[in-house]
C-alpha cells in the first residue's frame, strides 16, 4: 500500500484544500447524526402521546360505565 502523504501533518492540510475537506466531513457527520437521532426522538414522543391518548380512552370509558 502506497501513502499519498509522507506525514500526519501533510493529511491533515492537504496541500491547502484540509479545511474544506475536514469541515464538509465534519458538516456531513452532523447531518447524517441528526437523521439517525431526530427520528428516534420523535419515535419516543409519538408512544408517550399514544400512552396518553390510551389513557383518555380508559377514563372515558370508565365515566361511561359509572353513568350507566
């Protein structure tokens, strides 16, 4: 295997163009992070408010029992 670059400072610059480079990684990163992590939170609030949909559910049901 064949290194393009002689040191870990020369990978890091990349002839000048390592800023770019590293921040659009960095700027991808973030944006694939968040379209793992949104979901899975918005996941979490859509149980809690079928929990509590269930729960109004229930009382309604209850109230109607104890009025018949």
């Amino acid at each position: 295997m064949i290194l393009q670059f002689d040191s870990l400072n020369q990978f890091m610059t990349m002839d000048g163009h390592g800023v770019y480079v590293w921040s659009a990684l960095i700027v991808s990163g973030l944006f694939l992070a968040g379209l793992v992590i949104n979901p899975l939170l918005r996941q979490r609030d859509v149980m809690l408010e079928i929990a509590r949909d269930q729960d109004r559910e229930k009382q309604r049901e209850a109230s109607k029992r104890e009025k018949n």
